[in-house]
C-alpha cells in the first residue's frame, strides 16, 4: 500500500517542542483517516482491541502504538518530496 502525507509550511531545523508537536498533529489527522479506509481494517481492528499484547511507547502525556515493528512482520519505508518555490 502507498500513501502520502502532505504538510505545507516551514521546516526549521531547531523547531522547538511546541512546532514539533503541531506537525505530529498535522501527521495525526491524514494517519487516522488513513486507518479508516477498507484495506486498513487490519490495523483498525488492532487499534480497537485492547493494548495488552502490543508494546505501546510512552512518550510524556501521550501513548504512541507503533504499527511498523518486527513484531507485526510489517515493513515500510519512507521517501520524502521536498517542492520549493
């Protein structure tokens, strides 16, 4: 399967926290309409059922499940489009 994620605007390279978690949200947003699509119904039935046998990261206040871990046997990889003007 192949998906975009998109995000206009600047990229600092010393963002600070607040900038670095408005583009988690930004990401958040396209992933979970992402998960609600028919050929990710196996992820979304992962996601429902409770986290006992998945190994969730703590990060701060937030929850993160990873979804690509040798684990689930699931591999992705990641090529990034940078369009200047």
């Amino acid at each position: 399967m192949k998906f975009r994620l998109v995000y206009r605007g600047p990229l600092r390279t010393n963002a600070n926290v607040r900038v670095k978690h408005a583009l988690r949200r930004e990401f958040h947003g396209q992933l979970r309409e992402l998960v609600n699509r028919p050929a990710m119904a196996p992820f979304a039935r992962l996601i429902a059922t409770p986290l006992t046998n998945l190994t969730t990261v703590k990060v701060g206040a937030y929850n993160f499940l990873p979804l690509i871990t040798k684990r689930l046997q699931n591999v992705a990889t990641l090529n990034i489009t940078m369009l200047t003007p």
